[in-house]
C-alpha cells in the first residue's frame, strides 16, 4: 500500500476560550477552561516538545501509541467543542458573539493546500472566523489520525487495520454530508481544502479504498482463488476512480489545493489496476488461456506505461510492480 500522511500533518495557533467568551457565570467560566486545557493537548499534536514517552504514556493513561495519544487528545477535546457551537448556534445572530469569535482567531494550517506545500517561510496559517470552521478541521484531524493509526497497525493487525480506515472514512462522510455544507458560504477559492465538503468526499473514498485493500491482504492469506482478487483489485480501482472525480470537484472550487493529493489517488490507481490485469491473467492461464493472459498483461502494462507519473517515490513503487507484471508475462 502506498504511503500518504500529509493529512495527519494539520497544526493550529493557541486558543484561550475564556479570554474571548464572556461567562455570565462561574459555570460557564469553568466549562469555557475546560474547553481550552483540551485544546492545548491538540495544539501540541505535531509540534516538538519536550514531553518523554514515559510522561506521555502516563498523561494517556498507559497507551503506548503516539497516534492513539493524538487521538485521545482529539476524542477528549471535540464533545466539549460540539457543545459550544450548538449553543452559539443558537444565538450566532447576536453581533457580540459574532465579534467573540471573530476575536478567537481561529488558525490552521492546510497540509493539502498547494501554498502550504511549497511555502519556504515555514506552514501558512489559514483564519476563518467559524466555530464550524474549527469543528470542521478537528474532525478532518481525528479522520487523519484514525487513519494514520490504521497503517501503523496494518503490520501486526489486518482485522484492526480494516476496522480503522472505514471508521475514518465514516468520520469523513460525517464532515462532507453533515459538518462543512454550512461553511460553504464563507469559504473563498484560496481557503483551506480540508474545510470543503468535496476533500472531504475524497479521503472518505481513499480510507474506504484503503480498507479493501487490507481486506485483499486478508484474501491472500487464505489463498483466494485469482479470480476474485483480480475483482477485489477493480473494487479499489473503481473507488479510486471516484475519488478523482471528487478531487476534479475540489480544484474547481479550492484553487490552492495541492496536486500530490491527485498523484497519490492517480498513481494508487495505477497499481492495483495492474493488479487486477495480472489475477485476471493469472485465472485465464490456469484455464489453459495463455495467449489471452499474456494478452490482458500487454494491455495492462501499455496502459500504465503512457500514464505513469507522481511523485518520485510513487513512480518507484510503480515500476516495482510493472517489473513484477513482466515476470508474469514472461
């Protein structure tokens, strides 16, 4: 499976709740810094510090995974977050609450955004003034760490591994269907990518790919005939082919999304298409088809060949597995 993290790669400027909100009494007070001492564990997600592993450890309560770590800052931050923007939900209309968050400044930086990619100055800082703004790039986060977490243990775990990435993907369907539409409105071509519903749409579809690709893993181990891998293959494919459709989507309406996210989904592609061609050759051959399995190889290396593309270390991985094609047909 190829490699993607950039998503896991989101940081964010500090926030301090109570020195924006007014609290109208002691237990709002006490809620809004709750609030902000959650979100200073996510704040330190992927910044240095000088935390050791034991401290993390025992601040987690004994989980040894830095994801999982990550994650449970994420898990312990985002009901208390849900439940200030219901009620400023409730009240977004009153101009001191508007001006409040105005006052939060909210920032993130974008892994995916183009500018971001190529920024020689160090991550740039995207603000918008939305708690649904901030909401909205938490749960793309908590989507990203499940997911991450989901290729750690893809070693030691196929079962768990295949579990990880549909939950980030239900996580991702949640954001596109339920959490961004409303900020539509507000966002302008050069915002964030993570904050549209259609990257959104995307990853979903890239973690539900990546969850048929572990349950293939799991077929090969039990030594499924070459005729349904060679199906399970284009049920990757065909999912890829989707998210590019959505990814097409995402550049017409965020101008600065970033390129390497279509050469992940384009060269992923690539790779279990030929896949596919080679279980199907591999079928047609034990039938005693040998010209049409060297036949469907050809075509699938011809294919692949007029598009290859990518990034280097993706280009790699696909000539490994063009190279594996031509033993086949040999």
């Amino acid at each position: 499976m190829l490699q993607f993290k950039d998503p896991s790669k989101l940081r964010t400027k500090k926030i301090v709740f109570e020195d924006v909100y007014s609290a109208q009494d002691s237990g709002t007070l006490e809620q809004l810094k709750e609030l902000s001492s959650k979100r200073v564990g996510v704040e330190l997600i992927n910044e240095n510090n000088s935390i050791t592993d034991a401290i993390a450890r025992e601040m987690s309560g004994g989980l040894t995974s830095q994801c999982e770590q990550d994650i449970q800052k994420l898990e312990l931050y985002m009901p208390l977050l849900e439940n200030l923007v219901q009620h400023v939900d409730l009240i977004g209309d009153d101009p001191r609450v508007i001006s409040w968050t105005s006052n939060l400044k909210i920032r993130w930086t974008s892994p995916l955004s183009q500018s971001s990619f190529f920024n020689l100055m160090g991550p740039r800082f995207f603000q918008i003034d939305k708690l649904r703004f901030e909401l909205g790039i938490v749960l793309f986060f908590y989507g990203s760490q499940i997911r991450e977490w989901a290729s750690q243990v893809l070693v030691t775990d196929l079962v768990q591994s295949t579990t990880l990435f549909r939950k980030a993907a239900g996580v991702y369907h949640y954001l596109a269907h339920e959490v961004l539409p409303s900020l539509q409105g507000v966002l302008t071509p050069e915002g964030p990518p993570e904050a549209t519903s259609s990257v959104s749409s995307v990853m979903n579809l890239i973690c539900l790919a990546e969850a048929q690709i572990v349950t293939i893993m799991k077929a090969q181990e039990k030594q499924t005939a070459d005729g349904l891998l060679a199906k399970l293959h284009y049920g990757v494919v065909q999912l890829f082919d989707e998210a590019m459709d959505f990814y097409s989507a995402a550049a017409k309406e965020c101008k600065d999304i970033s390129p390497v996210l279509m050469d992940y989904i384009s060269c992923s592609k690539v790779v279990h298409e030929l896949r596919s061609y080679k279980y199907m050759a591999q079928a047609v051959k034990t039938e005693g088809q040998m010209g049409t399995a060297i036949g469907l190889l050809k075509l699938a290396l011809n294919k692949v060949q007029r598009n290859l593309g990518g990034l280097e270390s993706w280009r790699a991985y696909l000539m490994i597995t063009i190279c594996h094609c031509h033993k086949e047909k040999k």
